[in-house]
C-alpha cells in the first residue's frame, strides 16, 4: 500500500498511477498525512507536507520516495533510526526550476512585471529603460543539478558566470565556461545577479543577511528559488525598500504561503511565484514517474 501526498501525481499522465497498479501496489491518496494511515501503508510519496519524527517512528513505512529534491520536510535521522531509506527524484526538475531562474533574469533586468503592471492594469503607455543580460555576471551558488543547468543557459546568453560551491571540483566548474571563486564574499561583491540553489540545512539557513546584502552592488538582483529560510526575509526587506539592492525574485518563503500581510508584498522591486520552480507538465511527469519507479525498485529488491 502506497499512501501519496503530493496533488500532481498522475496530475498530467495517468501512466504513473498505472505503472504502480500494474506493480500490484494499492494507492491510498490525501492531502495530508493522517498518522493512523501511516500504521497502515508500506511506502509514502510526498512532496513538501512535513514528515515528522513522531510520524515515522509510528508508522509502518517500509520506503518515504520524495516527490522533489529538497528533503528538509522530512525528519532524516528518525527515518535513517528505523532503517527506511529515502530516496529523491534527483534531477527530475532541474531543467524547470534553471528556466524560471533565467525568466526571473530577464523579468528583473527588463522590468517586465512592472511594465506589464503598467499598460495592462494601468493602460498606461510608459516605457522602461532596462539592460542587457548579455555581458553581465552571474553568481550561482550551488553547483548541484539546477545550479549547472542555470550555468549552462546563462553562459549560451553571454554572461559571466561566477561560481560558489566548496564542494565540487573546480575543473568541473571550469569545463561548463564558468569561473569558480573561493568564497562567497567575492560572488556577492562582483555579481550583478545572484542566484541561489544550494539545498536548506543548519549551515546555509540565513546564508543571505544583512552582511552579504550589504557586499552586493546597489545595482545587483537577488533569486532565489531554493528554499526561503535561505534568506532572512527581514533583511531583505530592509535592503529592498532602502535601494541597498536593485531587485529580487523569489519562488520560495520562509513561511508559505507567507502571510498576506507580509512587508515583502511592500516592496515594487521585488517579484514573487508560489513555489512554481518545478511546476510545468514535463517536470512533474519525470517527478511521478521516478518516486514510482523507486518504490518499485525497492520492494523487487
Ligand atoms: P543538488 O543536491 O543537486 O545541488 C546542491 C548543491 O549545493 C551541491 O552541489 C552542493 O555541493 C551545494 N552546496 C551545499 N551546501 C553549500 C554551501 N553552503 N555553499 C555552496 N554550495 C553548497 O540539488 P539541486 O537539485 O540542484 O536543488 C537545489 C535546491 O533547490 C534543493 O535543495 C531544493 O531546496 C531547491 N528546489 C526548489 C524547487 C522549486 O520548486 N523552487 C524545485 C527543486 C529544488
């Protein structure tokens, strides 16, 4: 018994849920855990829902399969504890959330929110002056799947990559056309866009505050569709509405959906999506069909 708790499985294609019956599994789906289900099932799909310690520990579960990549949902050690693995549908969604990155790019560097905002709700004719990508530079930090696929496209438009990942090979950095640097310090002061795509754990929570907003130029942008606790929020307000920065994209929230009431929703530079960076049809497909197979895999050993 499969217990899945992510709303777009089987959203695009039936062919998921099929491949799992056809397995011979039985599939039980909510929209939230319910703990007295978890005593009853063998193996769980989930996306972003919280999997806790407690969870775990009372559960039946034999395999959690991670409906994405960033597993900060669920509690690790008390899974590891009781010998479940978990497994994640690495690379599945790279390519999607590397796209939104670069159309956040382009949005930022051409004001197009703004302008749209302008005619569209407006119907006023006013132009804005933007710049070009190209010959920029571009700070990315995280070297993982989405990180080398935001490099790769980033280099075809004629920017300037610089990147920040202390535990990749610099060589492999190099062999994509982008220049690695030692630490962070440097990315944010010679960046002109920068972008986050390191994973969410105790030693890059907060990796943006004040300090590192304050060592970006005042032309630069910031992006982040890695995970909001990446950033202090408030800082980023601060260095937002103060012009400390230019301009920033985020995907992600400390809380989400952060509350309607939120100073981030005071700042015009700012551009915000609900945690879309995996959702288009292709990632979605290749995130369900990679969580069933490994449940598969698994219980054939
Ligand atoms: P990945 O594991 O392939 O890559 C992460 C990279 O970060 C690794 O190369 C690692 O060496 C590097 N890293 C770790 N700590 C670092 C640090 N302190 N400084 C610099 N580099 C560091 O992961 P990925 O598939 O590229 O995904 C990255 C993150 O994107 C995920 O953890 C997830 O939180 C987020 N994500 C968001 C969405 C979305 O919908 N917006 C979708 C998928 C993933």
């Amino acid at each position: 018994k499969i217990l899945i708790v992510t709303r777009t499985f089987g959203k695009y294609s039936q062919e998921p849920v099929e491949f799992l019956r056809k397995e011979g599994f039985e599939i039980i789906r909510s929209d939230t855990i319910d703990p007295d289900i978890l005593k009853e099932v063998d193996a769980l799909i989930v996306g972003t829902h919280p999997v806790t310690a407690e969870m775990v520990e009372n559960s039946s579960l034999k395999i959690i399969a991670k409906h994405g990549v960033g597993v900060d949902n669920i509690d690790l050690e008390a899974a590891t504890k009781k010998g479940i693995p978990v497994t994640i549908t690495a690379g599945a969604n790279s390519l999607s959330v590397a796209e939104l990155t670069i159309a956040f790019i382009f949005a930022l560097s051409r004001g197009l929110v703004w302008a749209h905002n302008k005619l569209f709700l407006e119907r006023r004719w006013e132009g804005t002056v933007g710049q070009e990508v190209s010959g920029k530079t571009l700070g990315v930090v995280g070297f993982g799947s989405i990180g080398r696929e935001v490099v790769k496209k980033a280099v075809c438009l004629g920017m300037n990559v610089l990147v920040y990942d202390p535990y990749v090979s610099k060589d492999s950095v190099r062999l994509l056309e982008a220049t690695p640097v030692d630490d962070l310090e440097q990315l944010l002061k010679e960046s002109d866009f920068v972008s986050l795509h390191v994973p969410l754990n105790e030693s890059t929570k907060n990796m943006i505050g004040e300090r590192e907003l304050s060592l970006m130029k005042k032309s630069a942008f910031l992006i982040n569709t890695s995970r909001g606790e990446l950033v202090d929020e408030e800082a980023l307000v601060k260095a937002l509405k103060e012009g400390r920065i230019a301009g920033a994209a985020l995907d992600v929230f400390s809380e989400e959906p952060p509350d309607a009431n939120s100073p981030l929703f005071e700042c015009p530079n700012l551009i915000t999506t609900a945690h879309i960076g995996a959702h288009t049809k292709e990632a979605i497909f290749r995130m369900n069909m990679m969580a069933a197979q490994s449940i598969v895999d698994f219980f054939k050993g």
